[in-house]
C-alpha cells in the first residue's frame, strides 16, 4: 500500500513539473508572438514593467519562482530559464521512473503474497 502512495505522489510531482515546462514553453512562444503582431522589438519593452505585469500572473510557489527568475535576468543571467526547463525535466524523468519503479515493486510485491 505504501509502494501504491509513493508512485500516487511521484506521479503528481511529474505533472506539476510537466505543467509548469509546457506553461513556460508556451508563455515564451506567445510572447513572441505577440510582439511580431504588434511589431514591437524586444529592445522597445520595458523590462521592469513585463517582469512585473508576468509576477502578477502567477501563484505561489511559480510567483516566488518568477520573482527569483527576474531579479537574476536582470543582474545578466539570460541563461537562467533554460537551465531551470532543463532541471524541470530532468526532475520530471526522474518522479516518472521512481513511479514506475515503485508500481512495480508494489504489483509483484501483491503477485508474490497472493501465490
């Protein structure tokens, strides 16, 4: 039963990080997007003012996420989100295999009680 509430949780983990890559992924290709439509270069946008009309988007813990994102962009860090996606995914891989690991054991742990 354990076995079950570990792979229960490491499943939502895996779609919460899932959630939060597609969110970011989609939210950078819209922006751009956007500005194409409008013609806006990115050099014309204010960043202060689109950092703080993006935090206002967000709950928490993505809100405190976002905020720490923005101060280190602004300090000259505009690699940042990218390794944060890359982190995501990696964590993500690995809730799905520790979910698939743990359904297993439970599932043979079952089998092997019932023979």
């Amino acid at each position: 039963m354990i076995l079950f509430a570990a792979s229960l949780v490491a499943a939502v983990v895996q779609r919460y990080l899932a959630v939060l890559v597609a969110i970011w992924a989609s939210g950078e290709a819209d922006g751009r997007t956007v500005f194409a439509e409008v013609g806006v270069a990115a050099t014309d946008v204010d960043p202060d003012v689109l950092f703080a009309e993006a935090a206002r988007a967000y709950w928490w813990p993505v809100s405190a996420l976002f905020r720490r994102l923005a101060r280190r962009v602004r300090e000259g860090d505009f690699a940042l989100a990218g390794r944060i996606a890359i982190r995501a995914l990696q964590l993500q891989v690995l809730a799905m295999l520790f979910q698939v690991i743990a359904l297993l054991v439970a599932i043979v742990s079952i089998a092997g009680s019932l023979a």
